[in-house]
C-alpha cells in the first residue's frame, strides 16, 4: 500500500546536497525566493518537499560568484518515498528483483532504518532530479519577476525556466553534485 505524503514531515535541519540549480546570474531575488519555496513546500501543497539552501561559504557568507548556486537534498525519508515514485527497482532477501516500496522496506536486501546508504549515489540524484523536472505550475501565470515568462497550470517549473525567453529568469543546468566537483575541478586544472 502507497504511504500518504501528507503523513511524514521530511524535514531536517541538516542535510546531505545531492544536486546542485545553477541559476542565471541576474535572476531576481523574488524569482529565487519563489523557486525555493515551491522545492520545499509539501507535496500535497504541489511542491518537491525537498531539502534546499544556497552555496554559502564555510564563515556563512555567500559568496559573489555563487548567489546563483542553491544546493538541493532530501530527508532520508524523503528518498525512500522517492524511490518508490520513481518505480526504483532493488533486490530483495530472497536474490529476486522487486519494485521498491517503502511499505514493503524491510524485505529488501540491505535495508536497516538507520541505513542511509541503501540507495546509491546516483539512486538518489535520479530520485531528486525527477522530483525537481516534475514540480508543476499550479495557478501561477507567470514566473514571478519576469512577467513574459508565462507558466500553465500542469506544465513543469524548471522546464518553463530553462526554456523561457528570458534568460535571465532561467534555471540554466541542474546536475549531480559529484559532477559538478568534477566540473570544478576540471576547470580549474585548464586554467592553470
């Protein structure tokens, strides 16, 4: 039996980034307070119910460069209901290959509560990528701050973003945090 999304708060205070929303550089304050709100708003409100903060320094400040970088996760919790969503497949106790279900959790090879490496890296990264390419706009007609950018109820929020005419209201890459250390990484060895 599918659990109700109204019955578990997701929450938690601190968590592990998984994905990283690049932003264009010029996107508005008003558009990126939007944005995240809607990531973690409840589902049952249509929001992601996801984990999300912005690229901050160690000292708490952010930086110049980085206003545009939020850094996007989920509860461990939260994950499990996502894997279930996604229709993620997993092997059970008895070596057969089953859709997992967070009902049926326990039946699954390697599943313990306090486990938070059950799913993979990318298991996880998939789960949050899908939760965030099916955020859909609900009455909205417009992305708040560019009002050409235009939003239909039903559509998705971060496709409308990245294709939007304005571009600077778009959300231009949305990626894995190991890829995107080893963008940085990358770039920083060519620049040397």
């Amino acid at each position: 039996m599918k659990e109700s999304w109204s019955a578990f708060d997701t929450f938690e205070p601190h968590f592990r980034p998984l994905v990283v929303i690049e932003l264009a550089k010029d996107t508005k304050e008003e558009t990126k307070e939007w944005l995240t709100q809607r990531i973690v708003e409840k589902k049952k409100n249509g929001g992601a119910q996801l984990l999300v903060k912005p690229l901050i320094k160690e000292d708490g400040e952010r930086t110049d460069g980085n206003q545009h970088l939020y850094l996007v996760g989920a509860s461990h919790l939260r994950l499990l209901l996502g894997a279930e969503t996604v229709g993620l497949v997993k092997e059970c106790n008895d070596n057969s290959m089953r859709t997992f279900t967070y009902s049926s959790r326990k039946t699954f090879k390697d599943f313990a509560e306090n486990n938070h490496d059950f799913l993979t890296m990318a298991e996880r990264q998939y789960i949050i990528k899908h939760e965030l390419e099916n955020l859909r706009a609900k009455d909205e007609k417009m992305i708040p701050g560019y009002p050409q950018a235009k939003l239909y109820p039903g559509k998705s929020i971060m496709e409308s973003m990245a294709f939007s005419s304005v571009s600077s209201a778009t959300a231009e890459r949305c990626h894995g945090l190991e890829d995107r250390k080893r963008q940085l990484v990358m770039t920083r060895s060519m620049n040397k």
